[in-house]
C-alpha cells in the first residue's frame, strides 16, 4: 500500500506539472470526431452512445456524463484518468522491485520519451496500448513474483492486471490484442519458473480471466451494433472501405477498368471512392463495394516494396528518437537486473511485430511508439544498479547511455513545446475561422475529409464556440445512423443534389480543387453540370456551394497540382500556410453580415436574376489541397498514406484518409 501511495503522488504530480506547461491535443482526427458525436455537437444533434471504436459501455458512460454536465470536457478527461491510472500501475510495480534509485530514474526517463508524448498527443489507440501495457506488466510481475517474497503481491497484481486490462480492450479491443501478442515472449520464458513452484495453474487462471473477459465484452459491444440493421450494414461497409483507402487494394489500372467497369464505375468513380466520398448509396452501395473486393488479391501490389518505404519513413520519424537515444540505457539497466533473456527476448518480438505491421499492413506513429515503448516499459519495471564491482569500461559505457537518454529526453520536451505552441496557434485560427463563419443550427455544413479541421478542437477546453455548427462528414462516420439523422433533421434525401439546390447546404474543404471530381460524378451520374465555387477562404477552411451550369459536360479530372505527387497523392511540398485574411470586413470597410447570412442571400438574388455571379470572396492563392492538410501539420490517423502503391493516385488533392482503421476487427 504504501508503494501505490506513493506512486500516486508522485504521478499525480508529473499529470499536474505536464498539464500547467504543455497543451494536449488530439493526435489524429478520428478522437475529435468520437468525441463530438458522444457530446452531441456539431455532428450529432444529441450526446450518442455510438463511437464505433471504443465500446458502447463507454460511450453510454460519457453520454449520462455530457447530459448531466455539457460543459465539461469529458472524453478528454477520461482518456488522461486511463493514462493516470496506467502510469500509477506501471510506477508502482518500479517501487515493488525494489531496483533502487535507478529504477526509478528508469521510469523518469520511459515518462520524458513515451509517456509525455502519448499525454500531449492524446489518442485513443495509444491509451488503450498504454492502458494494456500496464496491465500486462502487472501480469507478469504476478508471474514472476517468487514465493518467497515477504510482501504478498499476488492478489493485487493479478487484479490490476485484469482491470487493465479489460478497460484497455474497452478502448481499443485492437491495441489489447496487440499488448498481449508484445508480451508473450516474456510470458513464455516465465513459464519455467511457475511450473518449479507449483504455480502454473493458478496464472494460467488468472491469464484466461483476463483474456476472457475483454473478449466477453467486445462480443457484447459488437453485438449491439448487429441488433440495428441500419448500424449492421454500416459495419460491413466500414470494414470494406478500409481495404480499399487504407490498404491499397484493387488499384484502377488497365488490369482491373474492365472490373469497376462492370460494377457501373469510371475512373473518377474510383478516386472519389478511395478519398471517402460514398454519400450516394446507390451509386456506391455496400454490395459493390464486397463484389469489387472479391474480385481482387488480398494484398497490394507491391507489399514487400511498399513495406521497406513505410519502415524507412518510421526511421526518420523525429518523434521515435527520444525513445531511440533513452533505450539502450534502460536495457542496459535490465539486463543488469539479471533479466537478460526475458528484455532481449520482447526487444526481438516488438520489432519483428512492428516490421509484420509495416510490411503488411501499416505501422503509423500511433502504433509503432506503443510498439516500441513496451520494451521500454519493461526495462523500467526490471532495471536493477549494476554491480559494484563492475569495470571501470562498463561504467564508462553507462556514462554515455546515460548522456543520450538525457538528449533523449531533452529532444521529447522541446518536441511537446513545439506541438503545444501549435496546437494553440492553429486552435485560435479555428476559433477565428468560426467567428467568421458564424454558423447557425438551420444551415448545414459538409465536411469532405479534413475540410474540417477536428484534430484542431483541443480535448480540455470548453467547446462552446462550436455551438450552431452543423456538419455532416464524408468520412468514416457517413452513411451511420448518426450522420444519417443530421440529414433527416434538413429533410435532405439526396445529399449530392442538396449540395447545389439548397441555399443552406455548403461543402467545406482547405482547397478547392478537389471539387472537380465531384463536378465530374454530377455530369457521369446526374446528367447535370455543376461548379463549386468559393463563398469564403478563412485560415482554417475554405467554404464552397455548388451552381448548376450550362454548356459543356465536365471533362476528366485534370493532372495533379503542383506539389502533389502522380503516385501517392501526397503533397509534403504541397504549399505553406493559409493566408490570413478579414473576413468580416467588406470592400468598403464595413463590417459585413455573417458568412452564411451573404452567401443564403446572395443565392437567392442571382435566382431572382436568374443568372450566376462570380463569388465575391475567391482569393485562393496557396492553399494546401482541398483534402489534404498543411505542410508540417498535425496529421490524421496516417496509418496508410492511401493512394500509395496503387496503380491510380487521386489527381487535384490529398487523398483523404479514413481515420483509424489497422485490424478493427468487426
């Protein structure tokens, strides 16, 4: 007891002292948009149980909490509790080693590289990872506790264990699958020991109740989607899709045009059908979108290849490099420990995991951190002073391990400044951009990808000035429930059409050049010319609203812009910043209406006209492409660069990516 009092304490006080210096953010875009559906803003008219990743038992947890307290940032506060209460586990099992001082400067430097990074850059995979690992560890203290300890460990570990990790599969079941597969080399070598002591039975309980359970609840959580055949057919369609965005199947090319060609698709088909644009049901209904996975290898082209780029990217990843310089010192502090074998050993798994991640699937930040921290974790729990007696050559040796975890952690602090001072510069913009804007509850926004920017909402702080948004997502939520009844509530039953015949319908992109595609699905499926024209560039967002045209039919999607490579769609030298701009300020100097309020009205008098005019604000002069984001941004959920190694990129933007998607698993 007196080891968890102190643990909590002096956690508590690294959460405190993190969160007065640092400002956390969301990691990826798909936190934001779990959180603004279980509140009920901006994409959902009430607080929803549905987050689809993490499990309904959660999210019925956070909507009583947002019913009774709206104004309290609970999905943020509630991924910082996991992390709290997993660092307090892991700090905890440091103390009952009992490796001294140097453990517990083992697990300063595991906080300073891992555990400040997954704090400032909250993400749901990464708590769950972290929330596991705890429990993991605690499982195999309880594993590895001999019977001749004096203190009696054994319940209070394996229960830690348990809990863990069971809230961690509540989270994230794929990131508990995940810890369990990182710890079973450490297991496997720990069985000798239970079975010279008698006790493998009893752990080999205790492991089946921690694997059970979890397993138990997902089944329940997955079951409940399957009971609403609204929510069962979006779950068959959200596992599809991904194979298609996210891992690189079934590429346009030569080979396969006679295929989409048969399921009624053209090439433009294709591209908006990888960047997420699925709106129309029966254009790109759930049945096609199996028959053309059917239809194609299960891999990309090109795995191998594609793999040893994505592993060459994680190597110049700036943010492994903390954790990079501090880890030989925290091995060499557990293999002092006399754990040699069982540290090696998970070194060995992690990294053939996360080279299998990366060859065959994908292994972005958010996955290959946790992967490698675990070894980490590890070594903090059995690091051990090295012998008094050892030479001379080997303490020098810990002086330089000890130098460049130091640079290490120095390098992880500068990093979550940085992110920090960002996050709130570009969370003002946002704000800013809003105020322009001035949305109203009767007017709907759709956000195309990340038109939008969500990883911009900070997960602590009030989000009050995103009152009157109404968005509808093309991205991983639409065509759910909850999207679905955002479009029954502006009675819009063809959103395409909406998009340019409703004055209170707007596209909302960072670049208009994307709109073509959709221009190009209007002519193909339609039989309608429409253009998308500018109503008003902010710094975060670009506004747009569809005009139905006369004349010539569109023509095909022109070759990419400049910056934006013909192969991946990606543009890392797409363009620099947003230009700043007043936009509530107008020729004359006067303050002009809110944005909608011109645009709803400047609609109605070209109707009365009966003509089109050219938008009043269309300075669009280096923006980043419609879908994509800035150079140097906070990226989404980049677990696969979609686009990459398939036989056709996305011309005129950057592919928009999915969100989280490695082994959802329904």
């Amino acid at each position: 007891m007196r080891a968890l009092a102190v643990s909590v304490a002096a956690v508590g006080a690294l959460f405190l002292a993190v969160l007065a210096c640092f400002t956390p953010a969301f990691q990826t875009n798909d936190d934001p948009t779990m959180a603004l559906v279980v509140s009920g803003t901006a994409l959902s008219a009430r607080p929803d149980e549905h987050m689809v990743f993490t499990s309904v038992l959660v999210g019925h947890a956070l909507r009583r909490l947002y019913g009774t307290l709206p104004g309290v940032p609970w999905y943020g506060a509630y991924l910082l509790t996991a992390q709290l209460l997993a660092h307090t586990v892991i700090f905890s099992l440091v103390l009952v080693a009992r490796g001294g001082p140097r453990a517990v400067l083992a697990f300063l430097v595991y906080f300073a590289t891992v555990g400040l990074h997954f704090l400032v850059n909250l993400q749901f995979t990464t708590t769950a990872f972290l929330t596991a690992q705890a429990g993991a560890l605690a499982l195999l203290a309880f594993m590895g506790e001999s019977h001749e300890s004096t203190v009696p460990l054994r319940g209070p570990l394996a229960g830690a264990g348990v809990a863990l990790l069971t809230l961690s599969s509540l989270i994230r079941f794929d990131s508990f699958r995940l810890a369990l597969a990182l710890s079973a080399p450490a297991a496997m070598l720990l069985i000798g020991g239970l079975r010279r002591e008698r006790r493998l039975g009893r752990a080999m309980a205790v492991v089946l109740l921690a694997v059970a359970l979890p397993a138990s609840l997902r089944l329940f959580d997955r079951e409940s989607y399957r009971r609403d055949a609204r929510w069962a057919d979006y779950l068959e369609r959200s596992t599809l899709l991904p194979e298609l965005t996210d891992y690189g199947r079934a590429p346009y090319d030569a080979s396969t045009r006679p295929l989409y060609a048969s399921l009624g698709w053209s090439e433009n088909d294709a591209i908006l059908l990888r960047n997420w644009f699925v709106a129309d049901e029966a254009v790109f209904d759930t049945g096609r979108i199996r028959a053309l996975l059917a239809a194609t290898p299960r891999l990309a082209p090109g795995p191998l290849g594609a793999g040893a780029r994505r592993l060459q990217r994680l190597v110049s990843e700036p943010a492994l490099w903390p954790l990079a310089l501090s880890l030989p010192l925290l091995g060499s502090l557990a293999v002092a420990g006399g754990r040699a074998r069982v540290w090696t050993a998970t070194v060995l798994g992690c990294l053939l995991a996360l080279a299998g991640l990366a060859l065959l699937r994908q292994a972005p930040l958010h996955v290959a951190l946790p992967v490698l921290a675990f070894p980490a974790a590890l070594a903090a729990v059995l690091a051990a002073p090295p012998p008094a007696t050892a030479p001379a050559r080997n303490r020098g040796v810990h002086v330089v391990l000890a130098g460049a975890a130091i640079t290490g952690m120095v390098l992880s602090v500068e990093q979550r400044w940085y992110e920090s001072r960002r996050a709130r510069t570009h969370n003002e913009r946002l704000r800013q951009s809003l105020q322009e804007l001035a949305p109203r509850p009767d007017r709907l926004v759709v956000a195309w990808g990340l038109g939008f920017p969500y990883e911009w909402i900070l997960p602590l702080e009030d989000w009050g000035y995103l009152r009157g948004l109404r968005l509808y997502p093309l991205g991983w939520l639409q065509r759910s429930p909850v999207s679905d009844s955002t479009l029954r509530a502006f009675a819009v039953s063809d959103l395409y059409r909406a998009l340019y015949e409703r004055m209170d319908v707007f596209l909302m992109g960072n670049h208009p050049r994307g709109t073509h595609l959709l221009e190009v699905f209007g002519e193909e499926h339609r039989g309608v010319r429409v253009r998308f024209e500018v109503v008003r560039q902010t710094s975060s967002f670009v506004l747009l609203r569809g005009r139905p045209q006369a004349g010539a039919p569109a023509t095909a999607a022109p070759s990419p812009p400049e910056g934006v490579d013909e192969k991946d769609g990606s543009a890392g030298h797409v363009h620099g910043e947003h230009g700043e701009r007043d936009g509530r300020t107008s020729v004359e100097g006067r303050p002009s209406p809110p944005l909608l309020e011109q645009e709803e009205r400047r609609g109605h008098e070209q109707d009365e006209q009966g003509g089109l005019t050219a938008p009043e604000e269309v300075a669009v002069v280096g923006a980043p492409a419609f879908l994509g984001h800035e150079v140097g941004e906070r990226r989404p959920d980049a677990e696969h660069q979609p686009g990459e190694d398939q036989g056709l990129a996305p011309p005129s933007l950057v592919p928009v990516h999915r969100g989280d998607h490695r082994g959802k698993g329904h």
